[in-house]
C-alpha cells in the first residue's frame, strides 16, 4: 500500500481553510476518534479506498475523485466523536454541500482524494432532508442548494438522456417576525439536465407554515416545470408573523418508479416586504372562520394568491348604517379580475356584489343594514385574478336619517313658497288699482279734504317719482285735479301704458332711446315736430352711432362681396380604410375635395389635432401615430366660408418587431459557433455513440410564434444513424409578421 503524501504547503493551506481529511480507515470503520496525527489535508492524494473518513472545519462542497481523474458518487455518513456513526442519506450521491464537522464515505469505486470548495453561510448545509434538520434562512438573501443526483457511473449515459434520479430533499426554515408579503424566488441555469416526458415536473417547492400545536401544514406549491426561465416567481402571499418551512425537491414521473430531478445548482430567495395587519389582508383568510377582522371606512389591501383563493374580511355595524362598498385597482383592465360581494352574518347570503372592470374604481349599490355582523368576500372575477395585482377596498358608512326629520321638512317648504308668490304680486298690482279707486271717492271727500291733504300728499308724491315707476306715479295728483270738476263722470281704469299730456317730460325720456336707433336703420331726416327737443339729440346721437357704424363694416362687407365665389361642401379622405387598424408609428396621408369643383385645385385647406401627443399632421395632410389614443383631425377651410369636417381616429400600440430566439441548445452534442441571437446558421457534431439529441429553443418575445421543422414547439429530438445528418429549421414570426430563420445542421460521426 503506498503511504499518503504529505507536503508542507498543503497542510498550510488545509489550516488557512480549517478543513482536514481523513486517510483511509479499514481497521476502525465503525470508531474514529479525534487523533489529530492521522489527519492528512484535503484536495491531496492518497492510498486509493473504498471507505473514507474526513472531517471538515469550514462548511463547503465535497466530492470524491477517482485516479482516472472521474467523480463518483458515494454513500454519506455522520461521524460522532463517540463513536457512533449516523447514515444521513439512502443512496450514492454525486457531491455533498455540508456543515462542520466528521464524517464517513463508502464508495464503489475506489478514490484517492476527497475534493473540498469552501462556502459560506448563504449556502445549503446537508443533512437537511428533514423538517428537524432544515437550514435556518433569512429573507431578501439568496442561498444555493442542490439536488444531489443519485446515478451511479455507469448510468451516466442513461441519465443523460433521460434524466437524473434523486431522493434529495432539502428544507429550509424562516421565521418573519411581523405581517407581510412573501413571494419565493427560484432560479436554476441549467434547463435541460435530461430528457423529461411532458407530464412529468422539475424540481417542485412548496411552503409550509407551523401552527401553535406545532403541526406542520403545506400552505401552496411554488413551482412546476417551466423551461422559458431560468428565474421564477412564486404567486404573492401575505402571510401573518410566524415560522415557515421551504421544501425543494423532485417530483415522481406517474409513468415510471424514478424521480427526475434539475441536479445543477439553484438559488433560492424569499422575497419579504413588512406590511400592517390593520391595513392588508392576513392569510390563511379562505373561510368564513378564519375571515379577517375589519374596520369599516378604511382602506384595505389583498390580492388573490391563485384563482381558487377566496378572501373573507368580517366587520360590524354598532347600529343601522348606509353601506356600500368602493373597490380599486392599481390599473384599468378589461378583465374582469376581482368579484367583490357583501354578505349577511352567516357569510352565504348575498347582500350585494360588484365586479372590477375597465374603471379602475368601482361602487356596489348602497344598501341600509340593521346593525350586526356581515362578510366582504373577494373572489375571481370572470377572467380570473392575477397574483402580482393588489384590490383595495372600503366599507363606506352614512347614518341614516330618523322619522323624525321628515315632518319637520315639509312645513319649512310650504312657507318658503307662499311669502314669495305673495310680495311679488302685491307691489305690481298695488299701483295700478289705486288710481282706479282714488277717483271713485275724491267728489265724496274732495270738499273737505283737499286743502288739509294736498300739502301731506305733495312730499310722498315728490319722494316716490325717484323710483323706476316715474311715469305712473307722477301722473297721481295730475288725476285727482282733472277729476275734480267732473264729479258726474266715471272715470275709465289707466292702462300700464298710460301716458297723459302732462307728463312729457317722460315722452321726452324715451324718444331719445328710439331716436339713435332710427338713426341708424333709416337714412330719412326726423320731422320738425319729433326733433324739437332739441336736448334729446346730442347726449345720445354720438354715443351710439360711432359704435355700431364700424362694427358691422368689416365683416358684411366681404361677405356680400358678389366677386368672391366660396366652398359650398368639403369631404375628407383617408389612406387607411375605416375597418384598417391604426398602430404607433405609421405615416399616412389625409386629403380634402371640395365643391364647386373648380375650387378645388386652389382650395387652402388648414389640417389640426386635437392631441399632438398621440397623432400630429403637417400642413400637407400627413399623419405621423406617435401614441395609443384616440384623436380627432379636423380640416378647415380658410376661404370664409368657415366650413369644417372632423374625422376620429384609433391608434393601436405597434406590433413587436422581434423576431429572435433568446436561448438555443442541445442536450448532447456541441453547438457550433456559440449561440447569438443575431446569427442564423449553426452546427451540431454528436459523438459516434450518441445516436439522438434534444434540440430546445428559447424565443425572445412572448407574442412571436416558434415553429421547429414546421410544428409549434420549444424542443425536437433528432435521432440519426453514424454518418447522417439533418436540418433543423427554427422559424419565429414577430407579431408584426416578420420571419427569422434559424438552420442547425446536425451530423453524427461514423
């Protein structure tokens, strides 16, 4: 047996890692105590073993060579300095992530060196495989991990092909110490270790959470197989202070007794942002029971986790209230994403409901609720509920008035009415029936009464004229005279028009108001009589004739102008048809034909829009769509003739012009050059005894359309005999119908 090789500089570097190795032990396979002088440094060759201890001083990753320079997988276990030896897995495993501490390997090839990498504290720590040994994780830090492979050797070449097996489990545990949201973050860089049947999954996780008891109970799945990304999300859960576990592990194939499993390394994260209990919903909400207990006229804020989740919220009404609910979304949809509902105290009946549609906020009805207990329940709407879109929502609450206010309103209104009707009439009556009656009675008690009631009445006559009613009011004491010696006489009822000789100096009043109108319309001079107050004229002649004289010069004059022939009618066209959808981005030309037509050729047409920001258009009638919207192109002429003619138009976002693959690879065979989006020509060699490949392409743009050799897919295998070759041809279509072809030669060797 040759001796193990020590060297100087490889112990110093052993001590400056704090790890060391165990040399083979077959005398003491099942005791092994702390002897430092049988210690000899990792990463170091020595006498070939099936049975290997070691002891590690730093946590790291660990793998077991062979002298052909291969790895192989070995069986694990958990060396105590007692003596006692712990089995931590139950098959070969090619490579081990492990904490401080002993340990035992059992191969069935032999090795010559235990391959040691020193890690950190954001990486996994075998054994975690159980919830009692999962790896204490905080949140917003990325640990890697891995599924250990369980293949032997010479299965390599079959699990190449059809996949790694694994019965690896790893467990990790966080704690949140306040409400909040939580979504698990996943990424893997490999894709495409092995073939898998379509039903079969990736690596799956789920989260589980720990109640008072200490039970533990599976809350959601994260993640099934996805090959378009290599990072991916877990929906978005708002989960209350607690203890959570992670598990990542396989998922069984139903058609086959392996598991298949990603066995490259993975990052995983769990994203965390606190959040109030008093403001956002608190999972596990799904039930009547476990409903959220709310405040009303207050905001709160949830989201559907996945479309079977259901969110119960409770509150209660100290008395009778008005209710209604008002919902929001942080964007306008034309799904219907959320259904929002009011429910009776035993959270089945339904009191009322309202759907989240293209107004980002929405109202139910409102409904008066005696006082007691009642449920919100937010479910999907019709087209489902995405995880990453937050509802907010508010009970709102008015009192509702008492009987007792109705009474009290209807005698306040009537009166209203009545004094008003009332006033009103009085005063307009009151002037015109006086001097009907005053005459009736003055030959009765004009003999005795006149001396003594003409100087009282004089001042109130004298006071009242200095108001808007002049004429009639002056023309009193005038009446009473001219009845006097005419007491035989009935006298008629005065007209409101009524105007006496007496009282020209009102006449005088108002025919200075007609005369400048006169003026104006007529050329013909005021007879002698109508003129011969002579003050009338100049207060008002200058004032209103200069105004009106220059105003309706300018703009009769080139109207009627018999020379000038104008635009009757104006049509507009569009290079676009009506039906033809319009998209940011596109030029298109608008024209105006008008009649008579023999205007047409020197008819100046001025274009506008109504919004610059989504559509402008040049004087020549060009439209350059710079923004989804819509807008309105109004034309104009400019001839006087002051006719206009709109046209509305749609604009569409503009249709991706990408046409690229993003990821191309094979699972066998070398790809040749390297892969680049850009390049379109490419070859595959496959070694002699690698009879197939599975070719798998990645398109860059969700809404282009992958075809591999005519058929929509994301992968092809190809199997071909030594010597052959074929093509494969990638062809993805942009959205705006645009092609990029993708030629792979594959050939295999003789």
């Amino acid at each position: 047996m040759r001796k193990a090789k020590k060297k100087s500089c490889a112990v110093m570097l052993a001590i400056a890692l704090g790890v060391v190795s165990v040399v083979p032990n077959g005398a003491m396979e099942s005791k092994v105590y702390a002897d430092t002088n049988s210690y000899v440094e990792l990463n170091e060759d020595f006498d070939s073993a099936y049975t290997v201890y070691f002891e590690l001083k730093s946590p790291g990753k660990v793998r077991f060579k062979r002298e052909n320079g291969d790895y192989t997988t070995a069986k694990l276990w958990k060396v105590y300095d007692n003596g006692n030896e712990e089995s931590i897995t139950s098959g070969y495993w090619t490579d081990y992530r492990l904490g401080v501490g002993k340990y035992k390997i059992k191969t069935d090839y032999s090795i010559n060196q235990v391959e040691f990498t020193q890690e950190g504290d954001d990486c996994e720590k075998e054994w975690n495989d159980t919830l009692d040994t999962a790896n204490e994780i905080e949140v917003n830090k990325s640990y890697t991990g891995n599924l250990n492979s369980d293949c032997y050797d010479y299965y390599d070449y079959y699990h190449s092909y059809y996949g790694h097996t694994s019965s690896d489990k790893d467990y990790y545990k966080f704690q949140l110490n306040q409400p909040g949201k939580v979504q698990v973050e996943y990424y893997l860089e490999d894709l495409s270790t092995g073939y898998r049947y379509d039903n079969d999954n990736e690596n799956t996780i789920a989260v589980y959470t720990e109640d008072a008891d200490g039970n533990v109970n599976e809350i959601f799945q994260v993640l099934g197989k996805d090959t378009s990304n290599k990072t991916r999300y877990s929906s978005t859960y708002r989960l209350p202070k607690g203890t959570y576990y992670i598990l990542v592990k396989n998922a069984s194939n139903s058609d086959a007794s392996y598991y298949y499993a990603d066995v490259t390394d993975y990052q995983l994260k769990v994203n965390y942002t606190a959040e109030s209990a008093d403001a956002y919903e608190q999972e596990y909400n799904n039930t009547a029971e476990t409903a959220n207990r709310m405040d009303t006229d207050k905001v709160y804020t949830g989201n559907l986790s996945t479309s079977e989740d259901v969110d119960y919220y409770k509150f209660t009404l100290p008395d009778r209230k008005k209710v209604k609910i008002k919902t929001q979304i942080p964007r306008q949809s034309t799904d219907k994403l959320f259904t929002f509902g009011l429910y009776k105290a035993n959270a089945t009946s339904k009191i009322v409901e309202v759907k989240t549609n293209t107004n980002p906020v929405s109202y139910t009805t409102e409904k008066e609720l005696e006082a007691g207990e009642y449920y919100v329940v937010v479910k999907k709407g019709d087209t489902g509920a995405e995880s990453t879109v937050d509802y907010n929502f508010t009970v709102m609450t008015a009192p509702v008035p008492t009987p007792t206010i109705a009474p009290t309103a209807t005698p306040t209104v009537a009166p209203t009415i009545a004094p008003t009707a009332t006033p009103t009439m009085a005063p307009t009556a009151t002037p015109t029936m006086v001097p009907t009656t005053i005459p009736t009675a003055t030959p009765t008690i004009i003999p005795s009464v006149t001396p003594t009631q003409k100087p009282t009445e004089t001042p109130a006559v004298t006071a009242t004229p200095g108001k808007t009613e002049t004429p009639s009011v002056t023309a009193t004491p005038i009446i009473a005279a001219t009845v006097t010696p005419n007491p035989n006489e009935k006298p008629l009822p005065i007209p409101t028009s009524w105007v006496p000789e007496p009282t020209a100096s009102a006449v005088a009043t108002v025919k200075p108001i007609r005369t400048p109108v006169t003026t104006i319309l007529s050329t013909k001079t005021p007879t002698p009589s109508t003129a011969t107050p002579v003050i009338q004229t100049p207060e008002v002649t200058p004032t209103v004739a200069p105004i009106q004289a220059p105003t309706a010069t300018p703009e009769i004059t080139p109207t009627v102008d018999p020379d000038i022939q104008l635009i009757e009618t104006m049509y507009v066209d569009c290079e676009k048809d009506d039906d033809e959808v319009i998209r940011v981005g596109e030029k298109f030309m608008m024209y105006a034909s008008v009649e008579p037509e023999e205007l047409e050729e020197d008819a100046e047409i001025l274009w506008t829009s109504s919004d610059q920001k989504i559509a402008k258009i040049s004087e020549k009638g060009e439209v350059t769509c710079k923004k989804a919207g819509t807008v309105t192109i109004t034309a104009q002429t400019t001839d006087g003739s002051n006719i206009t003619v709109e046209k509305t138009l749609t604009i569409k976002p503009a249709l991706s012009s990408v046409n690229t693959l993003s990821k191309m690879g094979c699972n066998q065979g070398k790809l040749t050059p390297k892969f680049s989006k850009y390049r379109t020509t490419y070859s595959l060699v496959l070694g002699k005894n690698m009879s197939s490949t599975i070719i798998s392409a990645t398109k860059t743009d969700s809404k282009s359309i992958m075809k591999i050799n005519g058929k929509t897919c994301n992968k092809i295998k190809v199997s071909l005999k030594k010597g052959k070759k074929k093509t494969v041809k990638i062809v993805v279509t942009a959205q705006n119908g645009k092609k990029r072809t993708y030629k792979l030669v594959v050939k295999r060797k003789k």
